[in-house]
C-alpha cells in the first residue's frame, strides 16, 4: 500500500504533468545506468561534447543569455509582502502563481518530464531534508545527480519522513513536432520563485545551475534560511574548512563571502605555512544546528561543487584541478581545446594557441575576447576532492570555533579584524558589503551591501533574518558561540595593485584568527574592532614589510567616514523591523571613529 505522502507525490506529479503536458514521465532512480542513459542523451542531441582527456566529463554550452542567476526575476512570494522584507521582490502568491500556471500550461510538451527526488544533506541524517525536482532538462538531472544525493534512496526517506519540497522547474521551451530542438532550450520570460510558507519552488525559463538546480540557491538557502527562522536553525551561503594546527589541534570555520568572491578557493586551501592543514567540509553552502552541548554545528547540505571556472588553476587552486582530473564532471561556458580538454583564462600560465571559445567560435591567442564565460563552471562530485575531509559527511555537522564574513572592497575593509562580541559579529554580518561579480546578471564591479553574503538568497525579511542571528546569543552562553572575524583579501594600494597576496597565503589570517579563538591574544582594540598587533600575522618567508602590512591593516579615518552614511542608509532601507540593538552598534562605530 502506498504511503500517503507517497499518493501525495504521485498526485503532485500527476498535477504537474497535466499542466505542462509532456511526452513522457520518467523517474529518476539515481544509477549508473540512469546516468549513462541520460548522458547519451544529451550527447544525441549536442548538448554535451564528450571530452577525450577527462573520464565521464562533458563540455556544454549555454545560450548566450542565460548565463547566470537572474535577481531581478526572482521573488519570494510570502502571504504577506512584509515578510519578504524590501530585499526581495515580492508578489502576492494567488497572483504569481495564475501568472506561473499560464507559462507552465504546455511547457513541456513535446519533452520529457524527469522526477528527480533528491535529498539536501546525507540521507536519513537527523538534520538532512528532502525535495523532489520536475524538470523537463535532462541537462539539470546529470546536474542534480553530482550535486544533491538523487535517486531511489531518498525517495525511500520521503516515503518514510512524509515531507518534500515541491520544486518544479521547466526551461519553457515546448518543443513542436518536427521542429528541431536548440542545443540550449530557454525562455527570455524567466520566473525563479519561492512560496516559503508553502515550501514550494517553481522555476521558468532558465537552464542555468543557480536557476535551475533548485536543490541549491532555491531550497537549500531561500526555503531553509525561512525553516532555520522557523525551526531555529541557520541556513547559509558559507563554505566550511578544517584547520589542524601543527599542534594537531583541530578547528572547524565557516565563511560567507558573496558569489565568486573566492569560497571555494579557500575551501580547498594548500597553506603556505608549514606545518598547517587545511582540510574541506564544504564550499557554498552550510546549515547550521545547535547540539546538545550548546555549540553549533555545520554541515554540508550538498553533493558537489558548482564552482566559478575562470581563475581556478594549478597556481590558485590545485585542490579543485586534482578534483575535475578525476572526470565525472560537466562543464559549462568554458573554453573547448583541440585535444578535447576544458580550458578556461587563469587555468593555466601557458595560454593556448587555439581553442573553441565558449561561444563555439574559433578562438586563438590574444584574442581581445575571453574564450570562456565569467561565470562559467565545473560541476564536479566533492567526494573527488583530494582535501576532502572525512567528517564531510557527519550527520551531526561538525562544530564552529570561528565565522568569517568577508566581500570583495578595495579600500575601507582592513585584510582582517575580529568582533567584539556576538552583537557586534552580527553587526559586521549586517553591513557586509562587496563589488558585484559576474555571478548575477547586472554591473560588475559595484559596491552593494551584501549582509551576510545573502542579499539573493534570503528567504524571509532581512530584518527578522538580523533577529534571528542576535538571538542565538539567548539560546546559549556567548562562550559556545563561534568567534567572528571580517576578512577582505581584496584591499588594493593608490595604484590599484592588491596589497595582499591570498590564495595559499591567507593560511597566515586563519592562524591568528585561531591564535584568537584559542585565547592565545595578538590584538589590540581599534574602532572597528580587535585589529591584529605588528607582527601578530605569521609573514616568515613572505616578502611583504612592515609598512606594507599596516597599510594592509590600516583602519582609516576617512574612508570610515565615507562608509557610515552608507551602512545608515542601508539600515534606513531595511526600515521598521531593523534591530535597535544594530542601530545602537552603529551609533557606537560613528562615536569611534569620531574620537580617532
Ligand atoms: C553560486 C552563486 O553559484 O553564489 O554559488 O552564485
Ligand atoms: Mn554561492
């Protein structure tokens, strides 16, 4: 006899596939032989060119125009406006969805409706959830196969825990019999919607990953961050590492940087310092739940890595290389070698003298285009990852001792500083701020407020969201909490040249960040907070200076004085629900500043 949730499910799908009116219906089971199956298909129809020198990897092109996330597309439909806070685009959830149900009406007609149950997290874990994805792309299930557990076994746990979030996506290109397909289907009418109260997903018009794998952006931060506020857990866009020092202490860190800001690098980090070991939980994602004793624990709510291509390399991060070397990866928007290999700018020193660009053009060296996409991406199977913590798949997580917030600015932000306290952490969180990146569909290169790396994946009023980090601090004593440092690798000097190496160097900042957590004190207090002492950050065998590294950490008056009417006028922006205790942290950062 079938559950109910089971009837559920199969009463949803047939719902679906009465809407979207599709060919065929198939079931995802997660198997080799599935996976074999849904590749040839898209080999047949030229979606994925089998590379020569990687096992079981694809190179795959997009559409021109579509790319990235779209921000100005998505909406968090909440029953009411004011829980969707003015981050987010907002619609009235009866009217978005007569507005979805005429696009989804035929969709996927002439194609074939995949059923992809999947779970975020190990499944069966005490903190893992589930969903199950209609898409009518075989594209987005080779996709969801590397980067959620998919198949048979989750669906099992659906049937037994009776709670899936329903996520329905289509590229909404219905395909008319005897017209030839696109290699990439698409719709310049694109909707990526969330219904938290409902835990729904539908999603139209895009084949791109943080549109359409809807396990990761979507579920995994949009509809978790709403039942983290619910549930009183944290949904966040932060990678997690382990750090074992040469004392074989070990401690785990989590950290939000904004899209394309260099997570994942430092989630795979090589340390330049000797005797250091830098281990990975996970690079984009985490979820974060009190344990019994107080503390709180993260864990990796996904299955692979969706990473940036362009500037991963044997020099920046030969951990991810290592891990795409082993196959079973799809790459997309890359360049295309003549030896059938990926190449993208930044992979290698060397450039090579020709290539199929990723817009399948002839491309050869010095070229003034770039052969491969700003965001275009490896999607690769994090089990592969040479640096692979065995922990990674603790079900439990693992527990913090430090969070990094950090974004991309090229002055104000000092290499590295630590919050006060708690209240103060989530003021710096609050007023996170980067340059945009090609990871969204916009201007590149222009500071926003970015607060705690969420402004896109918020899934409830930033607001309430501000409330909900202040109030972890009633739940358990300021000592279990995590430290929280700001970090920028990105500072530059008067002529525009970085100050800071990175890369394998900021191992150097995670030393003294851990020194901190360890009580082991190498600071002084500044107006912005603990700044480290001369000579606190390890620089044996770097060639920086003294004075070099106080410009790096310099806290300056002016440029602070610059950058508080905008943290007012972003507080402005978030309006009534703004919390007191964040404005009075405020008012405390203007009186500093003013005595410097
Ligand atoms: C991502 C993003 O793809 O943040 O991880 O855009
Ligand atoms: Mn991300």
């Amino acid at each position: 006899m079938q559950t109910k949730t089971l009837d559920n499910l199969q009463e949803w799908v047939d719902e679906i596939a009465l809407l979207t009116k599709p060919d065929k219906i198939y079931w995802c089971n997660g198997s080799e032989l599935e996976s074999e199956h849904i590749n040839n298909i898209l080999i047949e129809k030229k979606v994925f060119t089998p590379l020569k020198k990687k096992p079981r990897s694809f190179w795959c092109t997009s559409d021109p125009s579509d790319v990235a996330r779209v921000e100005d597309r998505t909406f968090i439909c909440s029953k009411e406006e004011s829980d969707a806070g003015p981050t987010n685009n907002w619609m009235d959830p009866d009217e978005m969805k007569s507005i979805l149900e005429e696009l989804f009406d035929g969709s996927m007609n002439g194609r074939t409706m995949y059923v992809i149950p999947f779970a975020m997290g190990v499944v069966g874990g005490r903190n893992s959830k589930y969903g199950v994805q209609i898409s009518d792309s075989p594209y987005v299930v080779a996709s969801m196969r590397i980067m959620t557990r998919m198949g048979e076994e989750a669906l099992k746990e659906i049937r037994k825990t009776h709670e899936f979030v329903k996520a329905l996506h289509s590229v909404g290109a219905p395909l008319l019999s005897g017209v030839e397909d696109v290699t990439w289907p698409c719709n310049p009418n694109k909707y990526i919607v969330q219904f938290p109260e409902d835990k729904e997903i539908w999603s139209f018009g895009s084949g791109y990953g943080g549109n359409a794998l809807l396990g990761k952006k979507c579920y995994a931060l949009r509809i978790a961050s709403y039942l983290g506020w619910k549930e009183g857990f944290l949904a966040e866009h932060m990678l997690i590492l382990k750090v074992t020092s040469p004392d074989k202490i070990i401690n785990y860190i989590a950290a939000a940087f904004p899209s394309a800001c260099g997570k994942t690098n430092l989630a795979m980090l090589d340390p330049a310092l000797q005797g250091w070991k830098v281990e990975t939980i996970g690079d984009d994602i985490a979820w974060l739940h009190f344990g019994d004793d107080g503390r709180l624990y993260a864990s990796n709510p996904e299955n692979g890595f969706f990473g940036v291509a362009p500037g991963t390399g044997w020099a920046t991060n030969p951990n991810a290389m290592r891990t795409i070397e082993l196959g079973n990866s799809i790459f997309t928007n890359v360049a295309l070698t003549d030896d059938g290999d990926v190449w993208w700018e930044g992979m290698t020193e060397e450039i090579p003298t020709h290539l199929t660009s990723w817009k399948r053009q002839s491309w050869t060296s010095g070229s003034s285009e770039l052969s491969s996409h700003p965001n275009s991406r490896f999607c690769t199977p994090a089990s592969q990852c040479p640096t692979i913590a065995p922990e990674w798949e603790n079900p439990d997580g693992v527990p913090i001792s430090a969070i990094f917030f950090g974004g991309r600015r090229d002055s104000t932000l000092p290499l590295v500083f630590q919050a006060r306290n708690w209240q103060h952490g989530v003021f710096l969180g609050a007023t996170l701020s980067s340059e945009t990146t090609a990871a969204a569909t916009g201007e590149v290169g222009v500071v926003r407020r970015d607060p705690f790396a969420m402004l896109p994946f918020l899934g409830y009023h930033a607001g309430d969201y501000f409330k909900h980090w202040l109030s972890l601090a009633s739940v358990t004593s300021e000592n279990n909490l995590p430290k929280i440092f700001y970090v920028n690798w990105f500072r530059k000097d008067r002529n525009g040249k970085f100050l800071w190496p990175g890369f394998s160097e900021n191992s150097r900042v995670l030393k003294w960040a851990i020194e901190q957590v360890r009580g082991e004190t190498s600071s002084r207090e500044s107006a912005i907070g603990l700044i480290p002492l001369p000579g606190a950050i390890d620089t044996e065998n770097l060639n920086i200076s003294p004075e070099l590294m106080a410009e790096v950490l310099n806290v300056s008056k002016s440029e602070w004085e610059n950058e508080i009417p905008l943290i007012h006028k972003w507080f402005e922006f978030i309006g009534d629900k703004m919390p007191l205790e964040l404005w009075d942290e405020l008012s405390f950062l203007e009186e500093n500043i003013a005595s410097m």
